[in-house]
C-alpha cells in the first residue's frame, strides 16, 4: 500500500495526522502559522507553488514540488531548483508521459509524481516507469480515486479535504 503525501493547499485544511501519511506539502500562499503547524508534526514538509523555493528557505521546510510546465523546457524548469535545494527534497510533478518522465528523471529527483490526463493509460505507464527507473513514483490522487484502485505507486499524494473520503 503506497503511503500518503498530504497536500494542504487552505489555511482551513485539516491537518491529519496519521502513520498512513509520509509528508506534508504546503501551498506557498498558506499563513505562517498554518506552514508551523505542520511543521510540528515532524513529518517531511515539502511547499509547492510559484513561491516555493522562497517559503522553503523561509521555513527551512525539507525542500519543494515542482508541477513542470510541458510547453517549456523540463531540464530548464528542473535544473536551477536541483541545484539550489542541493541536499534537500525536489519532487516533479509531470502528466503521466513517458517523455517527460525520461526528462524529469534527468535531473535526478527524490521523486516523481504523475498527473492523470485523459489520454493517459496510467496502468501501461506506470509499468513502464517501474521497469525502467528505480526514482521512487507518487501519484496526484484524484477525487474519484480510491487507495485500494491505483496502479502500484510508492506514495500518492491526497488533498487534506479528500483525505478521508480516499480510503484511509
């Protein structure tokens, strides 16, 4: 069963705790009590969003998560924040392509994460990601997805208000 990455995009999200979640992401827009308080939980805290490299220094949070623009160059968009996070966390999001896997997976980071599109055979590509590539694979959950459902992936990455609906 993959373990859960809890995405608190609200300051009025609740933050579950659970040994079912890994670590916290943290909206760049959240108040700095909200960002604290899931810091206390002392689980990894990743931020996302356009500002999230400065609330990752700000918070001295465990690094960031990066949702790649495809009509841009990946390597461009990935390569600066790997260099700047050095040792801390860097996590891709990227629809669930084979190209921009093979591209994210360039820059080597701690993980990737697929974003489900309508064209996607997930199960097909989530295969071929796990034959080929031994980068850890999260998956953004969607809505309707149940924990029991997904293709094998290492973590699944929930949104706080569908927390409990999911399954867990």
């Amino acid at each position: 069963m993959p373990q859960i990455i809890l995405y608190i995009k609200k300051n009025t999200d609740h933050i579950f705790c659970s040994d079912k979640i890994s670590c916290y992401i943290v909206e760049d827009t959240l108040p700095a009590a909200t960002i604290k308080q899931v810091q206390a939980t002392d689980k990894m805290v990743l931020a996302m969003g356009p500002d999230a490299l400065d609330i990752c220094r700000k918070y001295n949070l465990d690094g960031l998560i990066k949702e790649i623009d495809v009509t841009k160059p990946v390597k461009a968009q990935l390569k600066p924040l790997r260099e700047e996070l050095k040792k801390k966390t860097l996590g891709v999001i990227i629809p669930a392509r084979r190209h921009e896997a093979m591209l994210a997976g360039e820059v080597e980071p701690e993980f990737i994460a697929f974003k489900q599109t309508n064209s996607t055979d997930l199960d097909e590509v989530v295969s071929w990601y796990n034959d080929l590539f031994l980068i850890p694979l999260a998956l953004v959950a969607d809505i309707k997805d149940r924990i029991n459902q997904l293709p094998e992936v290492d973590f699944v990455i929930v949104e706080a208000k569908n927390f409990e609906n999911f399954g867990c």
